[in-house]
C-alpha cells in the first residue's frame, strides 16, 4: 500500500520522530533495569529524548535518534531545562 504525495500517516509536524518509534525505543543503558518497562524514554524540548531511570539524555539530529551510550552519558548532569535547542550537531 502507497501513500498518496501528502496523504502522509497523520502525525504533529513537530514530532521529529514518529509516535510509534518513540514507544519501541528504549535507553540502551536502563533497558537492563529491573522493572516493568525500564528504559522508557520521554521526548522533550521536540529534540531530546530523557530516560528518567539512567538520567541520559539523547539527542535527535535530522530526525534521527542520537542512541549511543557514550552520548547520553555526557548530557546526564544536564538538567533538562538547560539541554541546547536545538541540540549541538557533534558530540
């Protein structure tokens, strides 16, 4: 099934990543927690995404998730109201 050249999945035009992506997508430091669901990731500002059980913050460039543990690791004494909008293009 194709989509019609804007006839696109509904979805907020400022949503960098898509609804869907952001349920499956998981904190690769905290996926290893114990609990229900660790790992969860929270989108803030429209270009960070915040696990609250590790504290690290990835970044989302040209729409793509920044998922590397290295990174969110440099940006988890970041208080989330202090992360650069948008966020800086190298790490």
């Amino acid at each position: 099934m194709t989509e019609e050249p804007g006839n696109q999945a509904s979805e907020p035009a400022d949503m960098p990543i898509s609804p869907e992506l952001l349920e499956i997508l998981r904190c690769p430091e905290a996926v290893h927690y114990e609990g229900d669901d660790p790992g969860r990731l929270e989108l803030v500002h429209g270009c960070w995404l915040v696990c609250h059980e590790s504290g690290y913050k990835y970044p989302i460039r040209n729409g793509i998730p920044i998922m590397l543990i290295e990174v969110g690791k440099k940006y988890k004494d970041v208080p989330v109201e202090d992360l650069p909008v948008p966020p800086p293009e190298e790490d």
